[in-house]
C-alpha cells in the first residue's frame, strides 16, 4: 500500500524551530522529485520546497528561503524539512508528496495537486507559529 505521512508539527513561538518528516511506505522515490506544500486557511496551496532524488537539487520558495531546509533519506525513504526562524505566517498545514513522474524540481508549486495518483500524495501536519 502507498503511504505517505507527515509529522512533527505543532504549536511553536515565532523565531522557533520545527523538524517536519515524511514517512513513505509501499514504493521507493526513486530518481523522482518529492517535496514539501503547505496550506493555509483561506490561502492557495503553495509549494515549500522540493529535492531532486537523482541529484539533490533543491527548490525553495521565496518566502522561505534562507530559512528552511529539506532533505531526504533514500535508503530510509524519508523526507524531511527543517524550519528555523518561524514566523506567523508560516502557519499551514503542510503536507509532503513524491508525484510520480516529476522528474526535476523546475515548476514544483504549479504541481497539481494529485498529480501522479492521489495516493503519493500525503495528509499534511499542522503547524501554528504563534507571534
């Protein structure tokens, strides 16, 4: 069964830190993109960051540059993003993904949401960054 979960969110004062991870389960990410959305209430879905499992390469968006980092286990086929320097308004509920088929990390926030089949497509965690 293709699985997809999310953890460690939670409650966190501006300036803090979270490590999120993201447990996949019934495939391997092989040489595809995978990566991190979040949304927020009444906000479009934006697209956090992405890492390449080919290469590495990393994506970010802009409000979180400097600030966030993402990385990935293969072997463990693990995800992860570390947040540091929280602000309010990173609070969302922030979900991981590996679109089967999105080979590079080029256009990740445009990614369908589905894209691939819904299953590679986790439940989010949320995250409250409080001022």
């Amino acid at each position: 069964e293709v699985q997809l979960q999310a953890s460690g969110g939670g409650l966190v004062q501006a300036g803090g830190s979270l490590r999120l991870s993201c447990a996949a389960s019934g495939f391997t990410f092989d040489d595809y993109a995978i990566g991190w959305f979040r949304q927020a209430p009444g906000k479009e879905r934006e697209g956090v960051s992405c890492i390449s499992s080919s290469d590495g390469s990393t994506d970010y968006a802009d409000s979180v540059k400097g600030r966030f980092t993402i990385s990935s286990d293969n072997d463990k086929n693990m995800l992860y993003l570390q947040m540091n320097s929280l602000k309010p308004e990173d609070t969302a509920v922030y979900y991981c993904a590996a679109p089967r088929g999105f080979l590079s990390c080029g256009g990740w926030g445009a990614v369908p949401y589905g894209y691939g089949g819904t299953d590679y497509w986790g439940k989010g965690t949320l995250v409250t960054v409080s001022s």
